[in-house]
C-alpha cells in the first residue's frame, strides 16, 4: 500500500516565509524516504486544501495541520475544503488519518519558555521586574482559536519565571496594543506564537507592538520590549511532525535519506513524462522541458545549473515573491539537469505545484471542474458571500487576474481549449473578487 504524508499551512498572499517554512519540511521528510508520496497544501497558495488529494496516488495519507492551535482552520476550513470527517477518514478508497494540530505536543511549550529564558539571560533581565506577552493570532469566528495561546500563557505563569505572563491577540480581544495596559514590569518580552517568521510575525505584530520594523528591541511607553524568534522557526519541528504523524498510526517507513528529488506527488507522472518522451520537447506552462533540463521557455541569458528543489524554488519564488505559483513571468537564469523522468516531474511540480495532475486529468477527459458557486458554496467564511456573485462580476475578476497566470479558467468557461486548465478559483481569484464585490 502506497502512503503520502501532507503537511498543511496557512500559506501569504505577502511573504514567501509562511509556505516557506513548511516547504523546507517537506523537502526535507522527502530526503528522508518516510512516505512515499510528501507534499503540502495552503489555504493562500498552492496546491490548495481543495486540490492536493487529486495529486497523490496513495491509498494511505496522513495530513497534518502546521497551526498552533486547535482552531478555526484546523475544525473548519481543512475538513471542509479536504472533505474530512474527524481524525479518521475513508474517501474515494484511501484512507485519510489527521493529526491534532501543533500546541497538543510539548514542544512549543519548551521553546516559549527557552524564548523567554533565552532572553532573561541574554540582556540580564530581573525576573521580578520583567512580563512576557505571549502573542496569539486567533479569530473571533471561532472560539477556541485562542484556548491554545491561554494554554501556554497558563504554563508559563505555573513556572514562575517572570512576573507576569498575559495573552493578547493579533485578531481578538485583549488586542496587542493592550499589552502596555495590562502589564506593568519595566521590561517586556514578547513572544510571536506564531510558527514562520512571515508577514503577521515580520510586520503586523511589530507594528502593533510600536516597535520599528525589523527591530528586535526598543522602548515603547518608557518599557523596554524584546521581541523574539516566532515558536516554529526552529529545525526540531519536524521530530514533532513525525511524532504527531506516528501517534494516529501513520505507517512511516524507516528514514534513509536518499535523493531530494523523491517522493513528489506522482499523478500525471507517467503522462508527462511519456509526452517528453515523445515529443523531445514539450512546453508546459513557462517552463522547456527536454528529457535531459527543465529551464525558462525561450530563456536567452545565460543559465546556471540548479540541483536542489529548495534552491530552486527559493530562486523562483522570492526574485520577487510570486505568492501564485502558476503567474506568468517566472525568472529566468537557470536550468536543472534531469537524471531521470522521475526528476523531471518533480521539477515541474516543484514550479508549479498540483497543476502536472490537472493537466493530466483533462487529457484523459477526467478533470472534475467546480464553478464559482460550488467553490464559494462550501466556504464557512467571508468567501461564502460570492456565491450569488453574477458573471458580469466574475467575468470582470477573470480578466483582471486569470490573464497573469499560465492556467485557463475552465472553471468560468468550459469551452476554452487550455493546455493547462484550473479547474476552480483559487484564493487568489477569490480573495480579488471579495475586496471588488464587498
């Protein structure tokens, strides 16, 4: 039986750290051999929740959710969007286990108070006059968002090693200017809890905090404040994936590491490479495939050889961020040379994630195809609105964004004859949509 291992994030429309952070984890469990399919999937990127399953071949899959808390994303939008029904799940014959989510293991807990204590001994911090904010995002549409957060601030407070410890919120109440009311000690080090040094951690947080962008410390209403690494930054994340991932009985096989190019998705492996094959060359989206390279169609300068899927997608992605994998004008500048077609596939998926399966779904006439409405009709949060979006509107969004990306939106006009086809808005489309229509 084939396994696949998932690890889902948040992912940014802004900073290229927040599915970052989860694809050097995924980079890594694929050097490692333990499943045979390893992939990620976002709510802000791709592939999405909605769409990675259609990538992988496994009959057994694990996904576990990269949030610290059991929350909004982690009850709601994963199992809606993936179609879940609690820890365990039998769908289209796979089974389909889910983990607890991040702050259920001791880990994070550790590394708030190694933060804090890290911090105390560095700048010579007295306990007794020195706060700690342990900084959560939550939301107000769900509850037990912050239970997380109020979690680590308890432990904290039952160590004893500072003053004060308080809870405040990047989207709920206490918010985090409130910091400065709700404590008192001349010295206050603020914890993110947050995984990936991303937008809310690099900016929203800092700012919020008064402090200047990209300072570490600074003085804020006569308080000294310290500001520290988020919580999930760090390389021991990933025992607590495979410890999380071991606990619901995913069968992981025995590490060895191996080639860093293995166990890519593998839908549409045997279609691509069969084409190259055939053909010789095949463009596929920007991208010149050729059974030896993969480099930029009609790139002209001159090329240097990449060999890692991390540099690679590093060099792809943050010259300059492109938040949608699949936006016309990737850079250029560089070529992979291909070992096998295996490597080939994985190259194409590692620019352009889950779209090699949709290609392949519509050549063999299989692709399931999801309008707006159905999109839009499964949301429980403020895309739920664009459901009665009329197509004059969605015509308009269509134009503006669908022209900048590779793929054709057969979603809004199944007559188009797309080589590659995105069969449902992605949030992208919808979070353009939303700030056009509201």
């Amino acid at each position: 039986m084939k396994t696949a291992l998932i690890l889902a994030g948040h992912g940014s429309h802004i900073s290229p750290h927040t599915a970052g952070l989860v694809w050097r984890h995924v980079d890594r469990l694929r050097a490692m051999g333990v499943a045979d399919e390893v992939t990620a999937a976002f709510w802000k990127e791709m592939p999405s929740f909605a769409r990675v399953l259609t990538t992988i071949t496994a009959e057994d899959v694990t996904v576990v959710p990269l949030f610290t808390a059991q929350g909004y994303f982690t009850q709601t939008v994963i199992p809606s969007e993936m179609r879940l029904r609690g820890a365990m799940t039998a769908q289209d014959g796979r089974v389909i286990r889910t983990t607890p989510s991040l702050h259920q293991h001791p880990y994070l807990a550790t590394v708030i108070r190694a933060r804090v204590e890290a911090t105390l001994d560095v700048f010579g911090l007295p306990p007794d006059q020195t706060a700690v904010a342990v900084i959560g995002h939550s939301t107000r549409r769900n509850p037990d968002s912050r239970k997380a957060t109020e979690a680590q601030v308890q432990r904290l407070r039952d160590a004893g090693i500072v003053a004060q410890v308080e809870a405040v919120y990047l989207d709920d109440s206490p918010e985090i200017p409130e910091i400065y009311t709700l404590t008192t000690a001349p010295n206050l080090i603020a914890v993110p809890y947050f995984l990936a040094a991303g937008s809310h951690t690099t900016i929203d947080v800092p700012n919020e905090l008064a402090l200047v962008t990209g300072a570490k410390q600074g003085t804020v209403q006569g308080r000294r404040v310290f500001y520290t690494d988020p919580v999930g930054v760090d390389d021991d994340l990933l025992t607590v994936i495979l410890a999380l991932a071991q606990e619901v009985g995913a069968p992981l096989a025995t590490e060895s590491l191996g080639d860093a190019w293995r166990c890519f998705p593998q839908v549409g492996h045997e279609a691509l490479s069969m084409g190259v094959t055939t053909a010789g060359l095949m463009r596929f989206g920007e991208l010149h495939l050729t059974p030896t390279e993969v480099r930029v169609w009609r790139d002209e300068s001159q090329l240097a050889p990449i060999h890692l899927p991390s540099v690679l997608r590093a060099h792809i992605r943050e010259n300059p961020f492109r938040s949608l994998a699949t936006a016309k004008g990737i850079v250029g500048g560089w070529y992979v040379p291909i070992n096998d077609l295996a490597q080939l596939h994985a190259v194409v998926e590692t620019v352009y994630p889950g779209a090699v399966a949709d290609w392949a779904a519509a050549r063999a006439g299989a692709l399931t195809v999801q309008p707006l409405a159905a999109t839009a009709g499964r949301q429980t949060g403020m895309y739920r609105v664009l459901e009665a979006l009329s197509r004059a509107d969605q015509a308009r969004v269509v134009g503006r964004v669908c022209t900048g990306c590779v793929r054709q939106p057969v979603w809004f006009d199944t007559t188009l004859d797309a080589v590659l086809p995105c069969p449902e808005p992605c949030n992208h489309w919808l979070s353009a949509a939303l700030e056009e229509n509201i």
